[in-house]
C-alpha cells in the first residue's frame, strides 16, 4: 500500500486506499482536512499541494492542472489534491495559502 507523508503536518501518514480517485479522497478517506473551495471538481487552486519527493508516482497532470500551470497559478512541483492520483509514496507540504487555522502546521 502506497502512503503519503505531509512533512509540515507533523509528518502525517495517510494511506492510499485502491479506491481512491484522488489525493484530496485519499485525504478525506483519513480524515485529514485539507482546504478546498469547488468540491473537488479542478476549478479552482485551494486544495493545491507542494510535492517534495514522488513525483514520479502521480497520474499524469489533468487538462485543468495543466491550464493553472501554464497561467502561473500552479508551479511545476505543485498539484491539484482533487485532480492527482497517487500512484506511489509521496513527500508533500501545505502551502501556506492552504492551511487551515485551526491545525498546527511545522513550518
């Protein structure tokens, strides 16, 4: 089973179940609160996340992502949480317009 690790979340684990169609259910399947404004339909950057190692094990970017990058509203090592599929271990960090104030956030 492949898992993600949030390193500015107390190094959070979560556990990518085979059914999960994104990151951001992955997420909700471990109860983590993550910030997302559109229900996770690839409408907007809230939910968006830094990766720090795996990149390598992410679906391949999605149209939406694809125009968020190329508008300069996602950088080349940021993903949708909503559009990206985990395919293997994962590094991540919240970016600081992501987090929520009532977690606790390593920075």
């Amino acid at each position: 089973m492949a898992k993600i690790v949030i390193e500015n979340l107390s190094g959070k684990v979560v556990n990518i179940h085979p059914q999960s169609r994104s990151i951001l259910a992955a997420l909700q399947n471990e109860r983590v609160d993550w910030m997302y404004a559109c229900g996770g339909k690839g409408r907007c950057t809230t939910c968006k996340l830094i990766v720090v190692a795996g990149q390598e094990h992410l679906s391949e970017k999605t149209p939406a992502e694809i125009r968020y990058e190329q508008e300069g509203k996602l950088a080349p090592n940021e993903r949708l949480a909503c559009q990206a599929r985990a395919l293997g271990d994962l590094r991540v960090r919240v970016p600081d317009e992501g987090k929520l104030p009532h977690l606790k956030y390593d920075d």
